[in-house]
C-alpha cells in the first residue's frame, strides 16, 4: 500500500511540474533602440528620453522586467548617425526610436524590416519616411513637428518686439535641415507685408555660425530667425552667447534657447511628442502595425521670452506680449 500511494504521489507530482515550470517562466523581454541626434550631456535631450522612459513605465513596460533600452547618442554628427544606426539595427531590437529627421534618415538606409518610430521628424512625406499621414502603410510612424506657418509666426514676433528690423537672416545647416523650405516659403510669403527682407543663411560648422552672426550684427536694422533643427539646437549655447555678443535681434524655435540666455522663442512642445512616442512604441509592441498607425502632428506651442535679455538689447516687450507668453524669464 505505501508503495502504491508513493507512484500515485509521485505521479500526480509529475504532472503538476511543468504547470509550475510554466508559471515562472520570466516575462519576455523586448529590445527597443534609441537613437538620439544630440549629445548624452544635453540636460534638454536627457529630459525627453526620461519622460519617453517615464511613459513606458505608467504603460507597464519596466527596464530589467520586460523591456531593455539601448540608446546611441550622436551629437549632431552625420558619421556617428550611420555608424550608431548600424549598431542598433545590428541588435536586431523589436523597434527603434528615433530622436530627429537625420537620426530617421540613418536608421532607414540599415533597414526596411525593423518598426521605426520617430519623435521629432520635420517633413516625414518629404523626406521619404512615409506616404500618407493618415496611413503611413510602411515600417515607419510617429509624431511631426513641422508647421510651416510657424516661419511667418517667427518674423511677426520679431517685428512685433523690433519694428525696426528690416532685414532678417534665417539661419540652418542644410545638412541636417533637409526640410528648410517648408519654412523657408512661409517666410518668404509673409516678408513682403512686414517690409523685411528674408535670407536664407547656411552654416555647416561653428565657425561659420560665428562670421554668419558677426555679419548680421553690423547690419543695420538686422535680426536673425534660427530654423528648428539638430545641428543649431546642439550648438544653442554658442548661438545665444554669438547674439548677446554681437547684439543681434533673434527668434528661435523653442525654449532652450532663451533659457539659455537667448531672446525669445515660439515653437511646439517637445515633451508631448515623446510622451507620444511611448504610446506608439506601446501599440506596436502589443501588436499593431506602425503602418496603421497616422502620423501625429504639433497641437501644443509655447512662447517664451526672456526678460534680462531684452533690457540688455534695449527692448521694450509689451505687457500684451508677456500677458500672452507661457513663461517670462527674469
């Protein structure tokens, strides 16, 4: 009788084992790349990326349980793009997340196969990464920033807190703003009403930023719009310091420049977008295709002026100005 009661245990034991083996098997883990355009050091790309990780989180993808991120950061450089886009697709990860415009481009010229999902990117259609906005229908989706409208925006601020400017500079490497006509034409267009007279400035390295502002600042009535992209928000801070130095009259896109010593700025929230690129990288990981899923673009903009900058231009900004700003610097 004992033996017989030993098989019968011992048998119901068995068939129990793999029931257990199954319930701690430990969750698949999935592999998301990230590729940033700008540099690990950049306190601005920094907080995207920890609000992109924050919005996985509240999602339920947590490091080290079920997801694993591996992020590249090429600091602006069109060499360390190529050779970082390589590594990640090397990876072979679920899906990639791509910072900016360049970043995209890189990543599409290692692989057709791997879901892409851009936070930031200027001109999707124009830029080949998708075909409609509704339906990109390929391997690649995410969240736009560009407005054209936002070049004739630029200049009526800027005539708005300088009415004697009649000649503007509208600075962009062509390298990493592919994009620049989209706003460019805008520009153009709203120039003639305002009695300005547009230029389109190209720079490729600091240096040339240097003698592009030096330039602009003997000019008399001058002032300068600095177009939304990698290479310029990188070097901000040279940017800012150029125009203080040189006591230039200038526009920019978004908010780190005037918290950086720049004069004001008006563009989208970038945080938004990375927030949505979690609920996207969210989808495709449960199973969606990011053909299926539209394109986003900008809902919410921001203006920010910087006070102590302004006084030490001799501007006056308005209170209907400061009234209608998301934040005064002082």
């Amino acid at each position: 009788m004992r033996r017989r009661e030993f098989m019968t245990l011992l048998g119901g034991a068995a068939t129990s084992w793999p029931v257990a083996a199954r319930a701690q098997q430990p969750e698949r883990v999935r592999r998301i790349g990230v590729l940033m355009g700008y540099a690990e050091s950049d306190r601005e790309a920094q907080a995207w990326v920890a609000a992109f990780r924050e919005a996985l989180q509240k999602l339920g993808w947590t490091e080290g349980r079920n997801i694993q991120i591996d992020t590249r950061w090429s600091r602006a450089d069109a060499e360390m793009m190529k050779r970082f886009a390589q590594e990640l697709v090397a990876m072979q990860p679920d899906l990639i997340v791509s910072q900016v415009t360049p970043t995209t481009a890189a990543l599409l010229q290692q692989t057709r196969t791997i879901p892409i999902v851009f936070a930031m990117a200027a001109d999707p259609i124009g830029s080949g990464f998708i075909a409609n906005m509704s339906r990109p229908g390929g391997q690649v989706t995410g969240f736009a920033t560009l407005e054209g409208s936002l070049g004739g925006k630029w200049l009526e601020l800027l005539k708005e807190v300088a009415p004697h400017v009649t000649r503007v500079a509208v600075l962009f490497n062509p390298t990493t703003a592919t994009f620049a006509e989209n706003y460019l034409n805008p520009l153009k267009a709203a120039s003639a009403s305002y009695g300005v007279e547009v230029i389109a400035v190209h720079v490729h390295d600091t240096t040339e930023i240097e003698s592009v502002i030096a330039r602009q600042g003997r000019e008399p009535n001058g002032g300068l719009i600095v177009l939304p992209e990698a290479f310029l928000n990188v070097h901000r801070a040279e940017i800012t310091s150029l125009a203080a130095l040189y006591s230039l009259l200038a526009v920019y896109p978004y908010r780190e420049f005037p918290e950086t010593g720049g004069l004001l700025s008006y563009g989208i929230d970038r945080l938004d977008n990375w927030r949505g690129a979690a609920s996207y990288v969210d989808r495709i990981l449960k199973g969606e295709k990011p053909g299926d899923l539209p394109v986003q673009t900008p809902t919410k903009y921001e203006l920010v002026i910087n006070l102590k900058t302004a006084k030490s231009l001799g501007l006056t900004i308005s209170r209907e100005l400061q009234f209608r700003a998301d934040e005064v610097i002082e």
